[in-house]
C-alpha cells in the first residue's frame, strides 16, 4: 500500500506538490530509497551543471521530474533532505496547492513560521509540520515574492 495516494494534478504548483508529495516525503532522510524509486520512476539526472546549481555545492543528485505544463527538478541531497524545484509559480498558489495536497494524502499539519527569507528578501518562506502514521516531516515552502510568480521550492525533512 502507498504511504501517499496519487495527488491530482493541474498547472506547476500541482505539479510541484505532486512529486514532492510522492517522491520526497516517503523518502525523506534516506536518500538511497529516493534514489531507488527515481530510478524505478525513470526520472533522468540533469546535467552536471545544473546538479551543482541545484545543491549549491552540496553532494547530492538532481532529476528532471518536469511534466508537459511544468519544468520540475527532485534534489536529493546526501543527508536525506529532499526538495523539488519548480521555475514558474506563485506563493499563493504553492501555498493553496501544498494544504490541498497534504489533505488528499491525509497528512495532518499546521503552519509554524510564515515570513520573509532573512537572507533573500524576494523570498517568502511556509514552515509546516506534518504528520503520518507515526512519522513526521518539517516542510518549507520557498516562493518569489512577485505577484507574477516565479521559482518555488518545497523541501522536506524527518522531524
């Protein structure tokens, strides 16, 4: 039995819940069964310099996850973090697309942090906690702030 069923899709912001759903979060810390089940999905690596773009000098691999209407990328880097990339999205939408998705899995959250990046200040941040069948993820929600949308990244961890 999946631990996550299929999440309906429509549009980028589906598209990058959809694979972080199914692809990150059952797999999150171990970053071998992530890499199994990107190889039995057929997920190809992206090139080396976008995998060292992508994990910004971390070790790790990148896999292009994109779908017809969304250019997608599944980083996983070696300590088990996992996260999907997306290069055209808005935070509303992420946000609206990720509470809808961690419904339909049936995964109970909350919102802990909503606020902008302290690094970055055209990023805005949503740290959830979510929860499953005894297990537990810390989830951030990284989206331009731009009304026109922009890059967007989920990111998932075990609690």
């Amino acid at each position: 039995m999946l631990l996550f069923p299929a999440v309906a899709r429509a549009g980028a912001a589906d598209e990058l819940v959809g694979l972080f759903i199914q692809g990150c979060l059952p797999f999150a810390g171990n970053a071998t069964a992530l890499r199994d089940w990107v190889q039995r999905t057929g997920l190809p690596p992206v090139p080396e310099q976008a995998r060292v773009a992508f994990l910004h000098g971390a070790p790790g691999q990148a896999f292009d996850g994109s779908a017809a209407d969304a250019k997608l990328v599944l980083v996983s880097s070696d300590d088990g973090f996992c996260s999907v990339v997306t290069n055209q999205a808005t935070g509303q939408a992420v946000a609206d697309a990720l509470e809808a998705g961690f419904r339909q899995a049936g995964l109970r959250f909350r919102l802990v942090i909503e606020r902008d990046d302290s690094k970055v200040s055209a990023i805005h941040d949503r740290e959830y906690l979510a929860a499953k069948d005894g297990r537990g993820w810390r989830i951030l929600a990284a989206t331009v702030k731009d009304d026109a949308g922009g890059e967007a990244m989920l990111t998932g961890a075990p609690e």
